[in-house]
C-alpha cells in the first residue's frame, strides 16, 4: 500500500509539469476554472492547486516563466546579474560618499579650513601690498597671505592699477557675501585702537548703533573715557523690527528704556553729549529717513561721521541702508561698494567710507517732496498691513516697515546723458530702495526698486578732497555677549532674525528653567505661581523640569538637539566656558504685570510677573562663565496678557498669543 501511495504521488507530479509546459492546456484549465467556479461542483485544475502552495510571481516575471522560456531566460539571467552588480556599484558610492562627507565634516573644525577650501590662486609674499583698501570689510589688498585680511590672490592682484583694484572685493567678502561660509583670518586687534585715536584727533560726529534686543552688552564700555568726553554722539536704537508690541506707547518705553542704559553707560557726563536718540530698523527701512534728517541737520556743524558699535549690532547694514539713500552723495551712491554683511561677528575688519552729499536749499526742498509723498504711500501701506493682521495674525503683517528712497538731483539733461552712457550695457542710475518691504511696497503702493549698476567700486578720499565721509568702523567685540563664544552653526541658529514672540511658563519654587544648553534659571523661594516670560528667538528650545531631575537632564541632553545649543561633542563642549551662576532678588509688585528683565546677553531676556501684589522671589541664574546677565528695572515689555494665551495641557506653558493691532 505504501508502495502504491508513492507511485500516485509520482504520477500526480509528472501530469503538473506536463500543463505546466503547454500553456495551450493550461488556458483551457484556467478557463474552465473560471467557468464552473461559481458553480462550485468541479474541482480546480490540478496545476492551480499546486501553485496554491506556492509563492505568485510578478506578472513581468511570468513573461520569463511560462511565455518564450526557452530564448529569454538566459537573457533575463543576465539582466538579473548586471542590475544586482549597479545595486551593488551604488551602495558602494553611497558609503564612499558618506565617508568623504564625515571627513570635510571633521576638516571643517580646522580654523583656517575654511580659507584653504575657497581661496584659491597663489600668493605671492614678497610682492608689495596696495593702498586699496576692500570695499567690503575696509581691509588693504594683497596677495602675500590667504590667511590675513584682504587676500587676493596674485593671478588677480599684480599688474592691476589702482582704478582697477578699487573694482575687487577680498577673497572673503566674495566668499561671505554669496554664501553662509565662514572664513576666520588673523585679525590685527590693533586696528580698534587706531580708529580710535583717529576718531579723538578729528572733530567727528559719532553715531553709536545699539542692538535693542542686548542694550546693556551692546554699549561700548567706557566709550568716551576713550575719545575724549565732549564728543557729541547720536544714539541709535537697532532691530526695533524684533520687538513685538505689548501695549500703544511700547515704542516710548523703549526709547526711555535706551536712554536710561546709555546714562548708566555715562555717555552724556556732560548732559550735551547725546544729541538724539532714536529707534530705527535698518532691515526694514523704519525710522531711518527720520534719521537722516536729523543727521542732515548737523552736517554744517560736525566733520566726518562714524559709525561705532559693538559685533552683530547692525552698524554694516545700516551703512548700506545710508549708501542707498539721499546721505551719500548723489554722484556715488550708485556706484560705492556697498559693506560685507553677515551673520558672523567682526565682519567689517577696518574703515570703509562713502562721501555725505552736500545739502542745498534745492535739494532740501525736493527731498521734502519726496518724503510727502513716500509718507502718504506708506501710510496707506501700513493701514493695510493693520487689517492683515487683524485677518490672519501673522508676524510679517505686524513688523515695523519704511522706506528708504532717494531723492533725483540730476537735471533732465544729465539723466538723459548718463542714460545714454550706459545703454550699451543695458544698465541704469536709478532710485533703489533698501528695506524688506521692497516686493509689497511695489506692488500695494507703486514704489520702485530700481535697476543698480553691477560694477561697484571702492571710492578713493582724493577723489573727493572736499567731501565729508560716512565711515562704518569694526565691531568691538564685548566679552560679556555670547555670540563671540559661538560656532558656525549655533551663529545661524541664535541669529535667525524674526520678531520675537514671547513664551510665557508658569514655575513654582523647586522647578528650573533651560532656555537652550546655554542659560538656566533656578526658581529657589518665592510663591508658587510665578509668571516667567522668555523672549528668544522661539525656535530656540525652553524646558521646565523640576530640580531633582535638572542635573542629569542636562548631561544627556547637552549638545543634542533637545537643548539646542550648543551644537557638537564633547571637544566643543570642552571649549566653551562651563556654566557659572548668579542670584538675584526680585520684586513683583503688580498681578501679571512684569517689572523686572533679567538679560542673557545674547539669548535674549527673562521677564517676572507674579499672580498677587508685592510678591518677592530669588532665582539663580546660569550663562557660560556667568557672562551677559543684567538686571534691568522697569521691564521693556512689562504687559504680559498680550503674549499669554490658554494653558498647553499637561504642561508649565502657555500658548502664544496673536500679536497686537494698533
């Protein structure tokens, strides 16, 4: 019986290669099957029960399978051994690729890496240095040393004449100004003090550019005790843009605000030192033509102008927000190179000037009419920008805007003469305006943007020997400001410039604050319900955790992205200053209403509100090596309820709240 069993099962298999063969039988089997399928009285084919027990082929498969076997399954044979060899070519691409990519990664920790990667060309060191100074950053070219300022190199430096290297920008402002590179070179740290003493010895107007989100770490320390005590200053309040809105007279409490820093600062010793103080955005264009009239007004009675401040202050756009408007003179400011701007410190590394336009009583009277005009445009504009807001709530509708324009001096006869100058090269002296509003003010008001010429150039004092002169001077760099402490990447991300919307935690005695890896904040006595306002950047990451768990937070998760900042292992870490920690006592008196900021330099700034009156709290605070902390009493933006929505469920937050209208 055993022996008969095998047999049938032998037979069984031999019939099911056989209709699997001729495929002429296997279509009438499978017809059939799908006939009497749905009678249920027939068995399925014996080929289709074996197939049950095995895996279906792809139908593009099956072509090789069942139809032509014979010719094309040696082709398909092979297909399938040369697509395996490409998958395996691709990963191997993939992986080298990977590996080259972690090598630049770790080249790029190198300091002058980033210099060695991007100017190219050779130098010369023997060969002579110019008197050219760069228009970008102010720095004599050469082509002796890549790793000194205003490096060129020597294919594109010798045999030049001076109008032709007034044409060139260093090989770093080339490279800054068309990408986000980073190249760090050997700074003479004696230049500062020159200007200075150049500063000291000329009957000059100083125009001190202050960062209004850092006020305290973004004034020159002992500034006229340096330039002598008499020196009449016009302060200038920057990146007002940033400062979102608490309440209608916020931007008075601002400037009083500045005010009262730059006295403690003792830069009015003798109460006639400080001929105006004003807020302005120089991204935007707000406050600055108001600026410039003032600036206009003291042009008969000061020599040249200077623009000093501390690094990341704005000082670089601001002076090409001036190049782009009636300040410079009429006949250049088409055509200056305008300064290297961008996100890393000590960018502008010497002076770097353009001449002041000479005012009449004509050209007075036709810049008023211009600004009438360009006022009621943008009034207009702004009424309009008000109902956005009021619509959507999104932060571009509610930033402070301008407009930078520039008055037309030339006759009709000039214009006609230069036009036809350069209509070979289908270019244009034309108005430019200089501000982020630029697409809308054009679209909505009929502003223009006009064409520029592409071929800008260092302008020469002898060319000029009678001008005053515009000159933007190096950042000073304040030990107490975080930025000079950070990285290529850490720089992109603290200084991700949009207005500030302020987050709002509730903490209680025993909870502690981290406001990225790089300030924390211990709440130590006090009542429990405390308001803690944070205005940062509100990309940048906040944590709330209670005290016991502080600690080893903090040591899984600095460097990593849950912290934010700062970025890398332990080699970065290692240099960067520990954190090092202050107290300070608080007093809240009114309910929701903050009356004290605690600055973190950098970062940003804390603000205090209790649920009662007269409530005292002491906090601990933590910045590297304890820089850039400042108390500062009343708080800029004292009213919180406009920035405190509903409670985030489960945690220490509070939404954040749309912005004001008004």
């Amino acid at each position: 019986m055993h022996c008969l069993n095998s047999f049938r099962r032998l037979q069984i298999s031999v019939v099911s290669k056989t209709l699997a063969d001729k495929p002429c039988i296997r279509t009438h089997f499978n017809r059939r099957s799908r006939n009497k399928g749905k009678d249920g009285d027939r068995e399925a084919p014996i080929e289709t029960q074996s197939k049950t027990k095995q895996r279906a082929l792809p139908i593009a498969l099956q072509h090789f399978t069942y139809e032509n076997k014979d010719e094309n399954s040696k082709i398909f044979e092979d297909n399938l051994e040369t697509i395996r060899f490409d998958i395996e070519n691709l990963k191997a691409l993939k992986l080298k690729h990977q590996i080259m990519q972690k090598e630049l990664r770790e080249k790029s920790k190198e300091p002058y890496h980033a210099a060695k990667k991007v100017l190219i060309g050779t130098p010369d060191e023997q060969h002579m240095a110019s008197t050219v100074p760069c228009g970008g950053c102010g720095a004599f070219l050469h082509c002796n040393n890549p790793s000194l300022p205003g490096y060129i190199p020597q294919q594109q430096f010798k045999g030049k004449k001076t109008e032709q290297l007034a044409t060139l920008l260093c090989k770093r402002c080339t490279i800054m100004s068309s990408s986000n590179d980073i190249i760090k070179l050997d700074i003479d740290k004696t230049t500062y003090k020159q200007i200075i003493k150049k500063i000291k010895k000329e009957r000059a107007l100083i125009v001190m550019v202050i960062d209004v989100t850092d006020m305290a770490n973004s004034i020159i320390p002992e500034f006229l005790h340096d330039i002598g005590t008499r020196r009449p200053i016009i302060i200038v309040g920057n990146k007002i843009d940033l400062i979102p809105k608490d309440y209608k007279g916020y931007l008075n409490g601002i400037l009083s605000r500045l005010n009262q820093e730059c006295r403690r600062a003792e830069l009015n010793p003798c109460g006639t030192n400080i001929r105006h103080t004003c807020l302005v955005s120089a991204k935007t264009g707000y406050g600055i033509e108001e600026l410039i009239n003032k600036l206009i007004r003291h042009g008969h009675v000061f020599g040249d102008v200077y623009l000093v401040g501390t690094t990341n202050s704005g000082k670089s756009t601001l002076f090409n927000t001036f190049l782009a408007s009636d300040y410079c003179k009429h006949t250049c400011r088409d055509i200056v190179q305008r300064a290297t701007v961008s996100k890393w410190p000590g960018t502008t590394l010497d002076l770097i000037k353009f001449p002041i336009f000479s005012p009449s009583s004509e050209r007075l009277h036709l810049r008023y009419m211009r600004l009438k005009v360009d006022q009621k445009r943008l009034h207009d504009l702004q009424a309009r920008k008000k109902v956005k807001l009021k619509e959507h709530g999104r932060t571009e509708h509610g930033i402070l805007i301008g407009h930078v324009g520039k008055t037309e001096f030339r006759s009709e006869e000039i214009i006609e003469e230069e036009n036809k100058r350069y209509s070979s090269t289908g270019q244009s002296f034309s108005t430019y305006t200089f501000n982020a509003a630029d697409e809308e003010l054009k679209e909505e008001t009929g502003f223009e943007k006009g064409n520029v010429l592409s071929l800008r150039k260092t302008v020469l004092e002898e060319k000029f020997p009678e001008a005053r002169w515009t000159c933007d001077t190096p950042g000073l760099i304040n030990e107490n400001q975080l930025i000079n402490k950070l990285e290529g990447e850490e720089l992109k991300t603290i200084l991700n410039m949009q207005m500030i919307r302020p987050r709002v935690f509730v903490m209680k005695p025993g909870d502690v604050m981290f406001v990225t890896g790089l300030a924390r904040l211990d709440y130590l006595e006090g009542k429990p319900r405390t308001f803690v306002t944070v205005h940062t950047n509100h990309f940048l990451p906040v944590h709330v955790i209670q005290n016991c768990d502080a600690d080893q937070f903090y040591t899984e998760n600095v460097g990593t992205e849950v912290l934010g900042l700062p970025i890398g292992d332990s080699k970065r870490l290692d240099r960067l200053p520990s954190l090092s920690a202050r107290e300070f006592h608080i007093e809240m008196e009114e309910p929701k209403m903050a009356t004290t900021d605690l600055q973190l330099s950098s970062l940003g700034w804390l603000s205090f509100s209790a649920y009662d009156w007269n409530v005292s709290a002491v906090f601990r605070a933590y910045t590297p090596g304890g820089r850039g902390m400042q108390l500062r009493t009343p708080a800029l933006l004292p009213n919180i309820t406009a920035f405190k929505g509903p409670r985030i469920i489960g945690t220490k937050q509070y939404q954040i709240k749309r912005l004001r209208i008004g």
